[in-house]
C-alpha cells in the first residue's frame, strides 16, 4: 500500500514538475497539431483486459522512459509531456478507498501545499466502486489539473491519473471526464 502511495506520489510530483518547469512548449504543440488532430483515440488494455480506456489523439505510450512492466507502472504522454495519463497496478490493500484519496491528499499537501482539492467522491464503472479525486495545483505560473481514480480490481490496488495544463480548469475538467467515461473494468 505505501508503495503504490509513494509511485502514485512520485508519479504526481514528476507531471507537476514537468507542466510547471516554465519552458514554453507551444511551438511543437503548434507544429504536430495538424497531425495529432487527424490521429484518433486508441483502445488501451491493461491488466489482462481487466481495464480499458480510450487514449486521446496525440497521446502515446512512454511506459520505456519512466515505468516498466515490473513495477507495474504505464504512461502515456503527448510530445510536450504536459498532458499524461500514469496507471499503476499496486499491491492488495485493506484500507477503504476513501481512507486512501485521503491519504493521498496529505501526502500532497505535504509537498505542495497550494494543492487545491476541487472534487473527492465515489464513482461507480461497471458496478465497481471508485474513487475520484480531482485537484488544482499552481507553481511557477503554470497550473495542472490531476484526476486520479482509486479502485481495486482482482484485489489489487488500481491508481488512473489524468494530468493536464490547467490554466482553463473547466477545458481541463471536460477533458479528463471524457477520458474516464471511457474506462472499463472487467
């Protein structure tokens, strides 16, 4: 449990640090634009089927650069890295959902303590409980918005963030709720 903790912490420290380290990506986000926008979403399936979502266009695996399938960690990226989806498949856990976003939410309080908590609530995907909790965090005048869903699959602790530029947190918002109305559990 403290592992997935630490790897989803870790995993939220480095987008953050990536979205808020003040270089101005704009140009290649300009230049591959037009051909991002011609590429559709992409099915991804991870844990034998058990999950699926649909990766947004521009979005691909970069599991080789930061995760490996031995830690059990997967990320996904556009070019810039400003935008990231990171999975993480941890250890059994009994503590509650609830007690773990909790958890969450002080360890990165701890580390940022700007950290704005917008949304906290239980979610059900296909009649399995889970837990959301979207948050604001701002440095350097760069903002990042972080959905992160908790569930347990097959008894294991299962960790989705969506990470995002937040300067427009209700673009940012739609755009990570259209990416978890796509998840699937089996």
């Amino acid at each position: 449990m403290r592992n997935l903790l630490k790897y989803a912490g870790v995993s939220l420290l480095v987008v953050g640090l990536a979205a808020c380290d003040g270089k101005s990506d704009t140009a290649a986000a300009d230049k591959n634009a037009s051909s991002q926008a011609s590429q559709s979403s992409q099915t991804v399936s991870l844990m034998d089927g058990k999950l699926s979502f649909a990766l947004p266009a521009g979005m691909s695996d970069k599991s080789g650069k930061l995760g490996t399938q031995a830690n059990n960690m997967h990320v996904y990226a556009d070019e810039s890295g400003q935008k990231a989806i990171i999975v993480i498949e941890g250890d059994s856990s009994n503590d509650t959902l609830e007690d773990l976003s909790k958890r969450m939410i002080e360890q990165q309080r701890s580390r940022a303590p700007q950290l704005q908590v917008v949304t906290n609530k239980e979610i059900t995907v296909n009649d399995q409980q889970l837990q959301q909790l979207d948050t604001v965090i701002s440095a350097n005048n760069q903002t990042v918005w972080s959905s992160l869903v908790m569930g347990k699959v097959d008894g294991k602790l299962l960790t989705l963030q969506i990470s995002l530029p937040g300067d427009d947190q209700q673009a940012a918002q739609t755009e990570a709720g259209n990416i978890l109305k796509t998840l699937q559990l089996k």
